[in-house]
C-alpha cells in the first residue's frame, strides 16, 4: 500500500524581520504607465488601456506628450502610481496635475522623475511596530499633506507590508476637511469649476449607442437614458471618482455640457 504525498508543514518566519512602509494615500484616480522591452509605452486606468480618445482626465494626452522622458526615466515594466491633481477628487492641493508613483524604492533620486512625475511621500520604513505605525499616521493627520505641505485634507495612509497593501482613510471631521471648507461651499466650488469637457468622447457615444438600436430609434425621448448610461458608464470606468456628495456635483456640472453634447452628434 502506497502511502500518500506528504506535506510537511510550512516554516513560521520571525515576524520581527517583516518590513513595514507607510505612505501617504493619494486622492487621485489610479493610472499606469507600462513601457515594453521595445520601447512601446501605454497608459492605463485601474481597469483598461486608455487612449486620447477615450482618455481618464487627461492621463493618456500626458503620457503620450511625456514619451521620451518616461522611458529614459522609468525603464521597462509597469508604473502604477495615483493620477492627481485639478479637478480630481480633492486636488491633493497640487498647482498641475501629477502622476505619483507608488512604488518609491523603484527611483532613486540620483536619477530625476519627469516633470510632473513624483513618489508617494514615505512617512514610516521600517520594523512592524503598531506604535511607530500609528504615530506617522497620527502626524499625517495632524499635520497635513506631506506631498503638499499646507494642504490639511490628506485622504490617509497606506500600509504595505509582505507584498500586501492596506489603507486607512480618515473620516472628514478627523481632519480639515470640513473646517476650512464648509461641505456646501466645496460642492458649489466643484460645481462651479470642474473640468468636464474631456468626458465629451465621440467614440464613448458611438460605442453606447452601437449597444442598442432603440437609442437612434426613439431619440429624442431616449436622450435622458443615453446620457444616464454615459454617465453610468464613467462612474464604472472610475472617470467619475469621489463621495457620494462629490460625484452629485460632478454629475449636476457634467449634465448640461453632455447633453449638448449628445444632441450635436445625433443629427436625424
């Protein structure tokens, strides 16, 4: 009688030599930059390649005009990293919008990022010490933004530890988020200011409309359904990113532009 495959049971590593990192997290919307061997370079979003055409707040025009730079300075591979700035999310308090790579030990700073290229600020390296670890994320707290120095509405930490990331965010009455902006006045702010026009994608409304023949058919009472599910479409593709308050406002200040939009293009 055969005996069966023995599996022995797994060493129990010493938890003193885990290595922990805690970064700042970026409110931003999550984006790639992936360089081939041969020299190829795409932009991507947290779910798809992205193009100009059918862009995610500019991220595609930027690597595409950023090319060159990228590749002397990133090298093959995939870049992930936090796509922030105006008119995403909070802003980070950034003055242009910036990629923020999240993999800091990547880039050493003997050799400079592009423009409007940075990492995730480090506010903690080292053993898996809760106190230690709640400290920095106590400071980020208190003290604000160390991306931006200033800005008092950092949207929390993230903690990575054996190859796994875990975030805290801080609720809104733990930092200024409410203090120096009353919730009402940043919505009309947003409302008010948002850039939307690069939302106005022709093969997005090409596409949506391609997926049921009734749109063209009943237009224009099918107009407030083709521009629910563009919308729709946007909020899935993490376009539209935010609060349940901030993605309100994004969609009142988007509203009126799209369905312009929509009826320039359906011409019956």
């Amino acid at each position: 009688m055969s005996l069966p495959e023995f599996k022995p049971f797994s060493d129990i590593k010493r938890i003193g030599k885990l290595e922990v990192n805690v970064t700042q997290k970026i409110h931003g919307t999550n984006a790639q930059v992936y360089i081939t061997d041969d020299g190829q370079v795409y932009a991507g979003s947290r779910t798809r390649w992205l193009s100009i055409e059918n862009d995610n707040y500019g991220f595609a025009k930027f690597v595409e005009e950023n090319k060159e730079a990228l590749l002397a300075c990133l090298g093959p591979g995939h870049h992930f990293g936090e796509w922030a700035g105006p008119g995403i999310n909070s802003g980070e308090g950034l003055p242009r919008k910036t990629l923020v790579l999240f993999d800091f030990w990547k880039y050493p700073a003997e050799r400079p990022l592009p423009a409007d290229v940075c990492v995730v600020p480090l506010l903690y390296r080292g053993s898996l010490d809760s106190v230690k670890i709640n400290a920095a994320i106590e400071d980020l707290k208190l003290k604000g933004s160390v991306l931006v120095p200033g800005f008092m509405r950092p949207e929390g930490a993230v903690i990575s530890v054996g190859g796994a990331r875990y975030k805290h965010v801080f609720e809104p009455e733990e930092t200024a988020w409410k203090k120096g902006e009353g919730q009402k006045e940043k919505i009309r702010k947003l409302q008010n200011e948002v850039d939307v026009d690069y939302l106005l994608q022709p093969i997005r409304l090409e596409k949506l409309l391609s997926r049921d023949e009734s749109y063209l058919r009943k237009y224009p009472d099918s107009l407030p359904r083709i521009v629910s599910y563009y919308v729709a479409d946007l909020i899935k593709e993490d376009q539209i990113t935010g609060t349940e308050a901030e993605v309100k406002a994004f969609k009142k200040a988007l509203g009126p532009k799209l369905f312009a939009f929509v009826k320039s293009k359906i011409k019956l």
